[in-house]
C-alpha cells in the first residue's frame, strides 16, 4: 500500500530537522493549519505550498514523496564518504558489527 502524503510530509520535516512549529513559520501559516496537514485532516494542499516545502525543508518534491527517496541520497553520499576514507569505513564496520552482536547474540 502506497505510504499516505501526510506521512510522507512529515517524514520530510523531519529529515530536515525541523518541529512542525519551525515548519509552519518557513512555510508562513499557522502551526494548527501545519499540523493539519501533518494529521491528514486537510485533503487538499496547494501547488504553491509544496513549491514553499521543497525550500523549506531543502529537499525536491521527489524526495518528500517518495519513501525510499532520502534513504537512497543518504546511501549514496555515505558510499562516497566511505570510498574516500577507507579507515572510516573500518571503524565504521566495527561498530555495526558490536551493535549486532549486542544485540542478536
């Protein structure tokens, strides 16, 4: 079943680090009319509202509404991070290894 828009709206927010208070102000609405959107309590959203989401949550449309959009951009830059830092990458291993252990065995 296709994830709903409010959840993925909210999602989005929240990548971008932002309260649904913080959201409402670079958005120029009220925090109850935000949070409306957020409960899916309001059916309809503006075109020109999701042009103000795409800025203010710094991220394209593609990337608030598709699920697994942030998580593939996320892979990608942590692959090139890894990539130029080999010894990252280790340290990094390590430590996914320990918190498995931890807490599979």
């Amino acid at each position: 079943m296709p994830e709903r828009p409010y959840k993925l709206i909210r999602a989005a927010r929240e990548r971008a680090g932002l309260s649904q208070r913080e959201a409402a102000e670079k958005l120029s609405m009220s925090y109850s009319s935000y949070n409306r959107i957020e409960q899916g309590s309001t059916t309809t959203i503006q075109l020109t509202l999701l042009f103000r989401m795409r800025e203010a949550f710094n991220q394209s449309l593609d990337e608030i509404f598709t699920p697994d959009a942030s998580a593939q951009k996320f892979t990608e830059s942590a692959k090139k991070a890894l990539k130029a830092d080999p010894k990252l990458a280790v340290e990094l291993s390590n430590e996914i290894l320990d918190a498995i252990s931890k807490h599979f065995c």
